[in-house]
C-alpha cells in the first residue's frame, strides 16, 4: 500500500482493476479494536463499526458508528472498533500500491 504517492491515474479505470488510483480493503473492526495500517482511507459507513484514535491521553471515537469519512492512520494510534459482539468489518477506499517488483535489473 503506498502513502499517497504520485500514481498515473488511467482514465476510465475504477476500483480494483490495473490501473486504478484505488483499491478496496476490509478493515477488520475487533471489540477492543484494530490497528489499521498505515495510510489513507476512505472509509464508507458501516453499522456497528467506528473509528478510533489515541489522542495522548485516551481513546476518541474519529468516525462514529455507521459514518463515513477520510481517515490517515500511522499504523500504530488509529483503530477500527466493533460496536456488536465479535468482529465487524468496515470497507474502505485506499492508494492502489501497485505490483511489488520480484527484482531490479533482472535479466
């Protein structure tokens, strides 16, 4: 997943395909929450399922329940939190990294 890098946007390329700007990712949301990965999202509205975040000195909610929005995380301060017993999911829209590259310069 890249960091809001510069990407050659195709026209007419949506989601998920070769080269698309983004791609869909499930944000897994767990009761005492989970740590989404470092980057950018677009978060779309899920019931039971908001986004949290450590302020320094405790825990506040960034989008609430079944609300929707843009989030950066640093991989280490914003989680996903089920509402619900047991885990919840939440989709959400990020930076399409492209194909990892096996080698450089491979003959």
């Amino acid at each position: 997943m890249a960091l809001a890098m510069n990407k050659i946007i195709l026209a007419n390329a949506t989601t998920n395909t070769a080269g698309a700007y983004f791609s869909n990712v499930s944000l897994t949301a767990a009761n005492a929450g989970t740590v989404i990965p470092a980057g950018t999202y677009l978060v779309f509205p899920t019931v039971n399922v908001i986004i949290t975040a450590n302020n320094g000195s405790s825990i506040a909610t960034l989008l609430a329940n079944n609300t929707g929005g843009m989030i950066l995380s640093d991989g280490v301060n914003v989680l996903a939190q089920s509402m619900a017993s047991g885990a919840g999911a939440a989709v959400a829209l990020t930076i399409n990294g492209g194909i990892s590259a096996n080698s450089t310069y491979a003959s």
